[in-house]
C-alpha cells in the first residue's frame, strides 16, 4: 500500500517555463513534507520542506503548496532550468517523537528541461 | 563540512555471503538512518540509529541489521546475501535533538550487486 504517490513517472519541459511535480498521500498522520532531488549516481538532496500548518514555502526558484483536505503537495520550479533535470522525490514523515526520522517516500517523477 | 560518506561506492558479493556497509554522519548528526533504493520499491526505510540506540525499523527481514558507535558513525549488515538484495543502500543524517525539523541529509550510497 502505497502511503504517498507520485503518479507522474516522468515530465518534460522548457528552459524557462514553469516545473509542476505532484505528489498525493492517503495517511492524515503526516505532517511534514520534504522535496529531494536526484541525480544518476549521487544521493537524494533536499530541496525544501512545509510543515502541515503552513500551506506554502518558499525558497528562491522552488515553491511547494500543500493542500491537506486533498491530502496534495506539488513543487514549483520557475523558471525550470536545464540543470534541474533529475528525478524528484517527495516524501512524508510522521510529527511525534516515535516516528523519528522515518520519511516515506514516493516514487519519484524524472524532470526534463530542454534547452 | 564534509557530508554524509559511505564506503564502499560499489560492492559485488555472492548469493549467501554477507556484506557490511559502512556510513560517517555530517558532524555533530546524531541520526543516522539506512534506505534500500530499487527500480522496483523505490526508496524504502530500513532503521535509523539514534545516540547508538535503533529508534524505528521498516518492514525488511531479520538479515538486515545495523548499529551505531559512539561517534555517530554508523554500520549495517545484510547476511545471507540473496538476489534480490541488489540495490542502492543509503545513509542519511540529520541533527535531530528535541526539534524534528531537520531535513535528512543524504550520502551517495554504496551500490550492492548480488551475483
């Protein structure tokens, strides 16, 4: 059962465009969310998180919106640039002291930015 | 400061032997979880360590455990190797004292071949 879903495996787009990456979550139990990004060969980097009390964070060109009653984050890229090319992970953890750091993770969507 | 290194980058082992990979936190982490990432899975949990005390373990069998030293430094080992433990081990770090807000932070990982 999958906790959190990207259903998007992949998405193409124009240097200077806008990114949009989707990610949907079916436990209510989460309350923090975290964008990485990675690239072939390396290990997942964060890009920027929200809390559930907030419904949107900001962070230069990356912008992530949450909608807790659709249970819905997307990430924001504007403007996409060629060297965002990689694949996103967005990923859920539990807020309370026995989950730790345990994220669940999706399955991750491989951005394409053509020049 | 140095980030998250794990030795070795890659491994080749034989179904049944066993394999001990090995991760440094960023200084002064105190967290260290390990994830399992295949094409198949995506990335999944395996434990997170926490001042040399295991604070959450995912749903993988018994022959996957781990440990933490006094350091930080983290180990984990799988025994009895099989095939379908060829994957990308990762080790993410994070501060992680009273606050959980603190994004995990990812090494490259060691990729396991089981031949």
């Amino acid at each position: 059962d999958q906790q959190v879903k990207q259903n998007s495996p992949s998405l193409s787009v124009q240097e200077g465009r806008i990114s949009i990456l989707n990610c949907d979550y079916t436990n209510s139990m989460f309350d923090y969310f975290l964008w990485y990004k990675k690239y072939p060969a390396e290990g997942p980097t964060f890009l920027i998180s929200i809390s559930s009390i907030k419904d949107k964070n900001e962070d230069g060109r990356f912008t992530v919106f949450l909608n807790k009653s659709a249970k819905h984050l997307s990430l924001h890229i504007v403007p996409s640039q060629p060297g965002d090319s990689a694949v996103y992970f967005c990923a859920a953890r539990f807020m309370n002291n026995n989950a730790g750091n345990m994220l669940t993770f999706g399955g991750g969507t491989r951005l394409m930015v053509k020049p | 400061k140095a980030g998250v290194t794990q030795t070795p980058r890659y491994l080749i082992k034989t179904r049944g032997q066993q394999v001990t990979l090995s991760c440094s936190p960023i200084s002064g982490h105190r967290s260290v979880s390990w994830y399992q990432q295949t094409p198949g899975q995506g990335l999944q949990f395996l434990f997170e360590y926490f001042s040399e005390t295991q604070r959450n373990k995912g749903n993988f069998p018994g022959r996957f455990s781990g440990r933490q030293f006094s350091n930080s430094r983290s180990e984990m080992n799988v025994s009895t190797l099989e095939l379908g433990d060829s994957a990308l081990y990762l080790c993410a770090s994070s501060f992680t004292g009273i606050s959980y807000n603190s994004p995990l932070h990812f090494g490259n990982g060691t990729r396991l071949t089981v031949t």
